[in-house]
C-alpha cells in the first residue's frame, strides 16, 4: 500500500504479482527509495528515504517471488 498525501489524501494498493519495473536507488549510508512500475509517462508511486533499502528491495522481491 502506498499512502499519497499531496494534493489529496489518497492509499493505492499494488498487486506483487503484476509489478514489474522494481528499482532501488541508495546512498553510501544504506538509505534510499524504491520506484514500483515503468517511470514514463507518469512518475510511479515510489517509497522513499527509507532505511536499509536493499534489505526493504529484497524482502519486496522475496515476497513477489513467493507470490507468483
């Protein structure tokens, strides 16, 4: 679920097994954000300045996986 706070407040839930197009950007500190689906032509819900973020990419993933 992905809660959007601007410019209305709005939840939007995602299908693991349907999401394609999951990228992790990071720091060297291990924070970072993860985007959920294809960046054009519109931006894709995104979490953002999260803590660990590969280990957050990961379990996401492993989820998917076990989903399909």
């Amino acid at each position: 679920m992905v809660l959007s706070e601007f410019p209305t407040h709005k939840v939007k839930s995602l299908n693991l097994t349907t999401l394609t197009d999951i990228t992790f950007s990071n720091k060297s500190d291990g924070t970072g954000s993860i985007s959920f689906g294809p960046q054009h032509p519109y931006q894709s819900p995104i979490f953002e300045l999260i803590d660990n973020v590969k280990s957050v990419y990961d379990t996401i993933r492993e989820a998917q996986k076990k989903s399909a």
